[in-house]
C-alpha cells in the first residue's frame, strides 16, 4: 500500500465520519488516526522516539 491509497482511505473515513457522526465523530477519527501513523511508524522503525523526545527537551 503507497502513501498515495493510504491518505485517500483516511480522507474517505474522516469525510464518513464528518457525515454521519458530526464534529466530534471527526476529531475523534482526526486523532486517532494521527496516533495510529504514529504507532505504526515506530512498529516500522521508521519513528525515533527518542528524536522526538529530544528535541522537546532542546526547546526548554
């Protein structure tokens, strides 16, 4: 699956979930999604969690 297939079917639940559940049905999918890209990057091995981490402590 390329990126390309996987944003068109996110797009098409956000829309559903706009449709039939409104507003917070949207945030919900929004979220949820946006921590299933991110769960599922680290399972890859393509997200550095500490790179993320470090960079929050480079800022303080």
């Amino acid at each position: 699956m390329n990126a390309t297939l996987i944003g068109l079917l996110f797009g098409v639940a956000l829309g559903f979930a706009a449709g039939f559940g409104g507003f917070g049905a949207f945030v919900a999918v929004l979220l949820l999604g946006g921590l299933g890209l991110l769960a599922g990057r680290w399972a890859d091995g393509k997200l550095d969690v500490s790179a993320l981490v470090g960079a929050a402590r480079d800022r303080r």
